[in-house]
C-alpha cells in the first residue's frame, strides 16, 4: 500500500469498539455503534497504535402495554356476561451512554495465509443512564349496557391502581451507573494491496464489568460472552476513500437473568474525500439488525425485571445512523483526530436517538 499518500500515512489505525447501547436485554449493545469512521481506511501496515476514542450516545424508546381485567370477578362483580377493562400504559425511557474506550492494537511481521498477523484489546470505561418515565395511563369500560355512574368509577379505581405500579416500575427502572466495561481481545489477520486493505478480527468479549440485575443501567452488558467475528475493509484512492466494516455477535446467555439477546449484524461505513493534505471530510453511516429473536430460559418473578424485560423479549431490534464526518491527520501521520456525529432512523425494538464519537489516535 502506498504510505507516501500524506492524507493516509498514519499506520496502525483499527477501531472494533464495543460498549454502547436492538431488541436486546435493557437495550444494551457490546458493539459501539457508528465507532469505525476515517481510521478504517487508514492502513495498519505494522507497529503500535493507541486509540481513545470518547462514545457519546442519547437516545430514547417509546413503549405501550395494554392489560385487560375482568370485571365479572372480584371487586367488581358486574352482572354482564364478558364485562372487561383495558387499561392502557404509555411509558418513555431515556438512555444516555457516555464511554471512554481506550484500545491497544499491535500488527507483526509474522504472515500466516498470506496475511500479516497482530491483535487488538480494549477495555472501556462506560457510565450509562436510564431515566424512564409514565406518560399516561387510561382505562375503558368493555361493558354495553354499564350505566355510566358504575362504569366511571371503576375505570378511575383501575386508573389508579396501575399508575401507582406503573410509578414504582417506572423508578425501579431508572438508575444510573458507571466504572469499567467488558474487556474485549481480538487477533487480526491483515491483506493488503496497493490500494486496499483487508483485515479480519475475531473478537472475544469477557463479562469483566460490574453489573446488578436490580439496575436497568450497568457499565457490562451482563454475566454473559459474545463471540464477534469482523470483516474491515478500505479502498485509498486519489482523494476519496472508503472504509466499511460487518461484525457478527453471537452471546451466550446471561446467567444472572437467563436472558440470552439475540444475534445480531453491525455495518458501518465511511466516505471520506481528501480537502487539504491534512483535512478530510465526508459521511459515516451504520445499521444494526438481529438475527434472532430475544429469549430466556427462566421466567423473572422480580415485577421490575419482568417489567425491564417485556419490550424486548422474543422480539428483534433495528436501527440505522447517518451523519458528517471531519478528520485531520497531523504532519505525515503523527496523529489522527476524527470526529463524528450521526442521527438514527428506522428504528423497530429500540432505542432512536443520535451518537457522537472523537477519537484520537497515535502511532508510536
């Protein structure tokens, strides 16, 4: 590859992050996305490189449940066969993940199937906060024929009820927390040409960070392993370049709660074109998709996990990000300072917001 392209000197550049918050147990995500941005398309001939890239992520997911009661039973004993009740839950939760994810990347000069071999880890400092909120609760009468002075005060005593529940669910699903994530390690086989780049990475993530099943909010994921393989891949042209990645994650399940988040697909992408010798501009972008479905192996009796949990089991989350990206490598690849920022569409089983990413990164 050619190094004597000032605009892509900076050797050993590589981002695989994890961290951030798909369907997906508290909406959680070992993989930070939208994390690859102008470094993946900077070549990783051979030496050391540090990275710290800062991950800021906001984003918000709106939830409705509905709970039909009988009223032929107890306390209210209409007389009209089927007489029911629906009440109507309206929830909000807000997510702000805020990571600091510090990764070490090494590439020899040992080959192996025609690739040069290195490796990469990364250990994260995550703090994360959900704040979930009742928006509105509302209850109708199924019951023709129910005059109005017997159905309104039931509905108001049904109303009650589950608002206060709903106000205690609410609470025990807000927290915040922070300290160290799950430590990831990768080796790395790389391919290179004069022009393009091709590395594959297969990760491995250790539940090392601090987590409670009484928190919707941990700085882990969970007592679980995700398996990640990756595929990066980068074009250097005459002024543009492009650099993408696809990660695989598979987890094993969460031994604290039996929950076991789905497999799921990550894309990022990023086009840059070169304005100076040192200022690159252009647009980064990344999908997330499930595979599988959400599952458990234990039903909760805990009413707060039950609540945490029942957005998402069996189901399978999306989300795609768009957004500018600038970049500015320093001398003839003394450092690379990049910056993003992408707004999230298309969201199904998930948190929508937007993500914001800094990364500085250093060769030595």
């Amino acid at each position: 590859m050619d190094v004597t392209k000032k605009h892509i000197a900076l050797a050993g550049v590589l981002a695989i992050a994890a961290g951030a918050a798909s369907a997906s147990e508290d909406y959680d995500l070992r993989y930070a996305p939208g994390i690859g941005g102008a470094d993946m398309s900077a070549p990783f001939e051979g030496g050391w490189v540090f990275q710290a890239p800062t991950y800021v992520y906001s984003g918000h997911v709106h939830s409705s449940t509905q709970t039909v009661t009988n009223l032929n039973n107890a306390p209210f004993n209409v007389p009209i066969p089927g007489a029911t009740a629906t009440t109507t839950v309206d929830a909000n939760t807000q997510m702000n993940v805020y990571g600091l994810l510090p990764r070490l990347s090494f590439m020899s000069s040992t080959t192996f199937l025609g690739a040069q071999v290195g490796g990469t880890a990364m250990l994260p400092l995550i703090n994360k906060k959900n704040n979930a909120s009742i928006r509105s609760v509302t209850t109708t009468v199924n019951a023709p024929g129910l005059p109005d002075a017997m159905a309104q005060p039931i509905a108001a005593a049904i109303t009650g009820a589950a608002t206060q529940q709903a106000d205690q669910l609410a609470a025990g699903n807000s927290n915040s927390s922070g300290g160290i994530g799950d430590f990831e390690i990768s080796p790395i086989l790389r391919w290179s040409t004069d022009n393009t780049q091709t590395l594959f990475i297969a990760t491995v993530v250790a539940p090392t960070g601090e987590y409670s099943t009484n928190k919707s909010a941990n700085p882990s994921a969970g007592k679980f392993w995700t398996f990640r393989p990756a595929v990066q891949y980068s074009y250097i042209g005459d002024g543009w370049d492009f650099g993408g990645r696809a990660a695989f994650s598979v987890n094993t399940t969460n031994t604290k709660t039996h929950y076991r988040t789905g497999d799921y697909v990550d894309l990022d992408a990023t086009l840059m074109k070169s304005i100076t010798d040192g200022l690159r501009l252009g647009l980064s972008g990344y999908a997330i998709a499930q595979t599988t479905r959400d599952t458990r192996t234990q039903d909760p009796t805990d009413p707060v996990v039950i609540a945490r949990q029942a957005g998402t089991i069996g189901q399978k989350g999306h989300v795609a990000g768009l957004g500018p990206e600038v970049a500015y490598i320093h001398g003839a690849g003394d450092y690379l300072l990049d910056g993003r920022v992408m707004k999230e569409f298309a969201a199904s089983d998930r948190p929508e917001g937007f993500t914001a990413v800094i990364t500085l990164s250093k060769p030595f």
